[in-house]
C-alpha cells in the first residue's frame, strides 16, 4: 500500500473520530448545563443559574461560566453569591504520586453575607463539591470579594474584603500524609479603608471538623471608613484613626485556641455638637474620655487583646482579660503590631 493511500486510510478513520468527538463534547456541555441548574434550583431557600459549559476533554477540564445564586426570603431574592467563572481539572502531578484529584479555581467570586443570614442553613457548599467528579486537592480564589451588609441599619453598613486572593493546597493529602496538618492555606486581601489582609497557616481539611493553625493581619485600615459599623453597633463616629487586627487561632477535634488584638492609632473621634441625642452624646463622652485616658501616649495607640478557647462553633470569650489589656498597653508595653507567635496546635492538643 503506497504511502498516499496509507495516509488517506489514516484520514478516513481519523475525521470520524475527530467529529463524534466534538458532537459528544458539545451534547455533555448542554447535559452538565442544564443537570447543574436544576441542582441550583432545587437547593431549599435558593435559586440561581449558570450562563454555559464549555468542556476540554483533551486536559480533564471544564469551565462553568457566571454562576449566580440568589438567597430567597418573604418573597424577596437578593444575591447571594456570583462566580465569573470556575474552572475544575484533573491535577496531573497528583497522578505521580497514585491519587486521581481535581483542582478548582474561582475567578471573581463575590459572597454577599446579610445580617442574620450566614448561607449556613442550606447546602450551597455541597452544590459546589458535587461539580468535582474527584476530591479536590487545590482550592484558588482569584479577585474574589466577600462582604457582610445590613441594610436594616441607617445608613447601611457594608464592610468588605476585595481584591480576594487565596490558596489551599494538598487538601486530600496526597503528599506529606504523616503531618497532622497537611495543607497550606495562604490569603490576601483588601478590607474597606486599604486595610492590607493576610492569612496564613496550616489544616487539615479530611477530618470531620477541620483542623487548622492561622495567624491573621489586617493592617493600616482608614478607621473612618467603619463609621456605618461603629455608629450602629456602638454609637461611635471617628473623624481620623488607622485600624489594624492581629489574630492566632488552633483548632483540633473540634476546640479552638486564641486570640483577636485590635490596635487602634492615631484615634480622633467626631465633635460631639453633631449629635443632637443627649445619650449619646454622654456615651461619646464617655468613650472618648476612657480611649484619651489609657492609650499608650508615646504610640499613641489604643489596643486590647481578647483570649478565647473553648468549642470551635462557640468559643468562649475572656471579656475580663481583654479589658484588663486595656490597661497593660498603655501603662507597660506598647502592644506589638504583629502577631504575637504564642498560639499553635500543642495549645489545643493540652485542652484535650
């Protein structure tokens, strides 16, 4: 047979193939589409919908385009949760070491949290985990967005945490099997006020309540730009003052381990002629007054640091100590503004 015919033979078998392929590739991108919006509706108390499917077969991928769920309540939807795009995969380098797991990367997620409405009363999350056909070993967020909004405050609040970056690998253990917490988690972010976000530390998501040893920055944050926060929950307004949050925290079967120091600089708050409520402007007095009296004048700074321990959903709180805080960081040491190194998972290991 002459070379020529051969590579007609070749063809003639080849382009057959190559259309059933594309013909089966574009019927399971209307399955997957229309299988992932009837599980969207019939989530309890949620409905929604993606706009398309597009499907790689030739790299073990798909793409889910513009996923928008919509949090049903007294007749109303408001957005919940709106997800540009995720893109779920084989991880190939898992393959070596003898384990089939996927990769999942959100582009431009943006999670709406109301109050009194936390997501934690439905599935949703399960909906996500069903799109992986594997256990998922690397979780991406990229430029996502996350925000707590009450619109029953006047004027609402709205705090926020954008340009959302975030990375949890080997979450099905396929290396390092032997540590106690195998994965990494690193995240980064913009807080309302240019506050720098970041989170890292270590878990171990394959336990039934996970695991976990973080530590948490959120620094030089424009204090004015929480005035919607502070005027509802503490009847406080600032005029100037810089924000930042350090934070430890260790969990292990289901107890938690540590502490939230916030520092305050810089703190001005508003002229108490604005505000015409004679309580108010007596607390505002009040709270001005105790802030002038026991911040560390040489950093000027204003800072407590609030233990807690105790079961994971419901730590309890050490008021007392982080009252007495007060005092510790304005007469003694000027509060470091960084986390303080003192918590790790031998904290909750000695609880239990």
């Amino acid at each position: 047979m002459s070379t020529h015919r051969k590579r007609n033979v070749a063809l003639s078998l080849i382009i057959p193939i190559v259309i059933i392929l594309i013909v089966i590739n574009f019927a399971l991108e209307d399955w997957v589409k229309d299988q992932v919006n009837n599980r969207i509706n019939a989530l309890e108390g949620y409905s929604g919908s993606i706009s398309d499917v597009d499907i790689h077969l030739w790299r073990g991928a798909y793409q889910i385009d513009h996923l928008i769920l919509l949090k049903e309540k007294g007749g109303l939807k408001e957005p919940f949760l709106e997800i540009t795009q995720i893109d779920l995969s084989i991880e190939w380098r898992a393959l070596f070491n003898g384990k089939i797991v996927s990769e999942v990367d959100l582009y431009k997620p943006d999670v709406k949290f109301a109050k009194a409405q936390t997501g934690a009363d439905s599935d949703w999350l399960g909906l996500l985990n069903s799109l992986v056909p594997f256990d998922i070993n690397r979780f991406d967020v990229h430029d996502g967005k996350i925000s707590y909004i009450d619109w029953s405050a006047e004027p609402n609040v709205n705090i926020y945490i954008k340009n959302l970056y975030s990375s949890i690998t080997n979450i099905s253990n396929v290396i390092n099997k032997e540590q106690t917490l195998p994965s990494d988690i690193k995240i980064s972010g913009t807080s309302i006020g240019g506050g720098k976000l970041s989170i890292d530390g270590k878990m171990n998501a394959l336990t039934e309540i996970p695991n976990f040893d973080l530590a948490l920055k959120l620094e030089n944050a424009d204090l004015t730009q929480f005035n919607n926060y502070f005027a509802e929950f503490a009847a406080l307004n600032f005029r100037k003052g810089t924000l930042s949050i350090y934070g430890e925290a260790a969990a292990l079967k289901g107890k938690v381990v540590g502490y939230v120091k916030p520092i305050a600089t810089d703190i001005e708050f508003e002229s108490l002629k604005k505000d015409n409520n004679i309580l108010k402007t007596v607390w505002k007095s009040i709270a001005s007054t105790f802030v002038a009296l026991f911040e560390n004048h040489q950093k000027d700074q204003f800072a407590l640091r609030i233990p807690f321990e105790g079961q994971l959903n419901d730590p309890n709180q050490n008021v007392w100590a982080g009252f007495w805080s007060i005092f510790s960081n304005a007469f003694n040491q000027a509060f470091a503004k960084n986390v303080d190194g003192t918590i790790n998972l031998n904290d909750v290991m000695e609880e239990n």
